[in-house]
C-alpha cells in the first residue's frame, strides 16, 4: 500500500532532485516568457494609443481640406496676406538658424576646452536659462530690446533666438566624446585653436548640428507669445499668430491653412530624421 505524505509526495516514491529540476525549469521558462509577452503587448497598446491620439487631429484637418480643394485656390490666388505672413516666419526663422549655426559649435567648443575652474558653473547657469518658462525669459527679452530700441522689430525675437542655449547643450554633449590626443596632435604640428576646430572638430558634429537645428526650426516656427509682445503692427506678425485670426474671421480657409503651414516642419523632419535620431541618442548618452 502506498501512503500520502502531508508534503503531498507519495511515500517510497520520493523525487530526487535531478527529477525535480526539469519541472522548476519549465515553470520559471513559462512564468518568463508570460511576462515577456504581457509587457510587450502593454508596450505596443501604449504606443499605439500615443501614435494614434497624435496622428488623428492630424488626419482630420488634412482630410476636412480635401474635401473642399477650393480652399488651397482661395488661400493661395485670393489671400495675398497668408503667404506675407509665411514670409515673416521665414525672415524669422532662417537667421535664426544661421546664428545657431555659426554661434552654437563654436560656444560648446569653448565649453569644452576652455581651462577655467568655473567654466562648469557657468554653463550650469547657462542651462538654467534652457529650462526656465518662456514667459519669464520674455520680461528682461522685453527690457533690452527697449534698451536697444529695437522694439517692434523682428530684430527683438531673433537676437535673444540666436543665443538660446539648446543648440549649445546637444552639441557640446557629443563633443566631449572626442579623443583629446587628435587635438594634442593638431596643437604640436602648429595647427591653432580655430583651425583644430572648423577643419578638425566641427566636421565630426554634423549629426548634433543638424538635431539642434531641426529642433529650432520647429521651435522659431511656432512662436506665438514673442510675436505677440515684441511686434505690435499686424502685418508684421508670423503665420503661426496669423492662424488665429484666419480662424476667427476666414474659417473657410482655415483647414487648407493648417495643412499647408505644417508643410514646412513636415520636409525638415523627413529629411533629417535620421540626423535628429542619431544626434539626440549620442547626446543623451555623453557624460
């Protein structure tokens, strides 16, 4: 007669542990791969519902202009002013861009090599100024373009524009990275400081370059509350404040508006999309 043990084993048949390690092995392989698959499947449902909660605004104003292609004929042949106002954003944006360009390598480069025992405090500091609201940095803008008597100028947005401090955070990130013998050995062949960083340096930070850029493009293209304090005549105003109104008084129009405001942001993100994700990923990962 066999008896039941209160451990629930059969007594005389006692398992050894060579023929229990198969079943613990097969119920931790499954609790694994259980876990696995829930949390992929919560991962992929998560950013399904992001993706879809931002592109379906996107579809709706793209198809509700189709559907009236008289719009685009309107806005272009009958609203001279949309396209005065898209070219106020450009007299904005681009030097804008240019200034980065020139001012934001050569700024972390000087972050970078700079020997100065507070050079790190500083751009601390600097950085602070990157993470403050946009209303608060408006009050001394507003104070020094009055002081410089460039107010009601796009002089007022693009200047303080031109010095922001995220071209020089992504760039000056990547930068530290680089091997500090390649310098050593530009400096003893006689090569100087500028010389080591326009044909040395820079070249190596084109994917940096190309994120910032593209990341202020975007942010230049879309202002609104410095266009509304620093420009007081209407026909100076950018197409991202002009869309307001066009809402309020033209509604007709407004979808085709839209759609073909964000053109612009749309081609810089297509064709720089890989230089944006390669140039944050190597940002992020510096010390």
């Amino acid at each position: 007669m066999v008896y039941v043990s209160h451990t629930g084993n059969l007594s005389g048949h006692h398992l050894s542990s060579s023929e229990e390690k198969p079943g613990l092995f097969v119920k931790s392989f499954m609790g694994d791969f259980m876990k696995k698959r829930y949390s992929n499947f919560f991962e992929k449902l998560i950013c399904m519902g992001a993706v879809i909660l931002a592109v379906i605004p996107l579809l709706y104003v793209a198809g509700k202009s189709v559907q009236v292609p008289e719009e685009y004929l309107t806005l272009f042949f009958k609203r001279p002013l949309y396209l005065r106002m898209m070219w106020n954003s450009l007299i904005i944006t681009i030097p804008v861009l240019v200034g980065q360009l020139l001012l934001a390598p050569l700024a972390a480069y000087g972050f970078w090599q700079c020997r100065w025992k507070y050079k790190e405090i500083l751009f601390y500091l600097y950085m602070i100024v990157m993470l403050m609201p946009l209303q608060l940095t408006l009050v001394p803008n507003y104070l020094v373009a009055n002081w410089l008597g460039i107010q009601n100028s796009s002089l007022a947005i693009i200047l303080p524009a031109m010095f922001q401090p995220l071209g020089v955070f992504l760039i000056r990130q990547q930068i530290q990275d680089f091997p500090q013998e390649t310098l050593e050995a530009a400096r003893l062949d006689g090569a100087s400081e500028y010389r080591i960083y326009r044909s040395i340096v820079k070249p190596n930070l084109s994917s940096a370059i190309a994120a910032a850029l593209i990341l202020i493009f975007i942010d230049n293209w879309n202002i609104v509350d410095q266009a509304v304090i620093f420009l007081r005549e209407p026909y100076q105003q950018p197409l991202s404040v002009y869309l307001c109104q066009i809402l309020e008084e033209q509604p007709d129009i407004f979808y085709a508006a839209s759609v073909f405001y964000a053109v612009p942001v749309l081609l810089i993100f297509l064709m720089g999309q890989n230089y944006l994700i390669q140039g944050i990923s190597m940002s992020g990962v510096k010390a």
